[in-house]
C-alpha cells in the first residue's frame, strides 16, 4: 500500500509522458490511498485540460470516474493538527502536507513527483522513478 499524490493518480488516468512510470508504480504497488483532497485537486486537473482542450468534457467524466474506482476504498481524512505542524517545519502547501501526514500516519510511503514534497521530506517521500526501481 502506498500514498499516492493527486499527479500519480492523473498520470496513470490521462495518457501521457508520466504514464509509464505511473504504470510501472502501479505494477509495483496496486493498493493506493490518499487523503480526502486528492478528489478537489484531480478535479482541478481535469479542469486544466477541459479549458486547454486537452480533452472533453465526456472524457473527464469518464477520468474522474476511473480515478474514483481506482480510490474508492483509499480516501482517508487527515486531522489539522499534523498538517499544520508539517506546514510549520516545511516549505509545503498545506494541500501537500495532508498527503504527507496520511504517509506519516500510517508508515507509508509517499509516492509524488513533487519536488518539494520530495525534498523536505526525504523519509516519507520517494520518486515515482525511485519508488518503480527500487520497491
């Protein structure tokens, strides 16, 4: 089981440069959760592409639906006071210390391309690379 960010989940959903890496992470590890936000931020992904006319409307529907297969039994709730104590001693946003503080919470790893994420939290967080490579 692993944590996955709101980009893992697109990646493997919508076709593109990240998808085989995200596939391989799937291969690897199949079980994903995330705290309840990743379904507000995968929105906001499809609605990029909506407006950027990447895809239709009928198609994010379809993606939003798939995502929400996929993570059906994986939404977790994360309490405030972790996430703001994260937010304390990082340069994150507060959306990404809930991703983070799930992981901590439950001793998983948090799979993300997110720089930030990845850089101050080194023993949380791991590389969708990384992560396909190495577990």
């Amino acid at each position: 089981m692993i944590v996955a960010d709101t980009n893992l989940i697109a990646y493997l959903l919508i076709h593109g440069d990240e998808t085989p890496l995200a596939e391989q992470v799937f291969a690897k590890d199949s079980e994903w959760i995330a705290p309840l936000l990743w379904r507000s931020e995968m929105q906001n992904v499809l609605a990029l592409y909506i407006r950027q006319q990447t895809i239709t409307l009928s198609q994010a529907i379809q993606i939003m639906s798939a995502a929400q297969t996929l993570m059906q039994t994986g939404s977790y709730q994360t309490t405030a006071e972790k996430v703001l104590t994260l937010v304390a001693t990082s340069s994150c946003s507060a959306y990404d210390c809930e991703f983070v503080a799930l992981a901590q919470d439950l001793q998983l790893p948090l799979v993300t391309s997110d720089k930030r994420i990845l850089r101050d939290f080194p023993q949380t967080a791991v590389s969708l690379l990384q992560f396909s490579q190495n577990h």
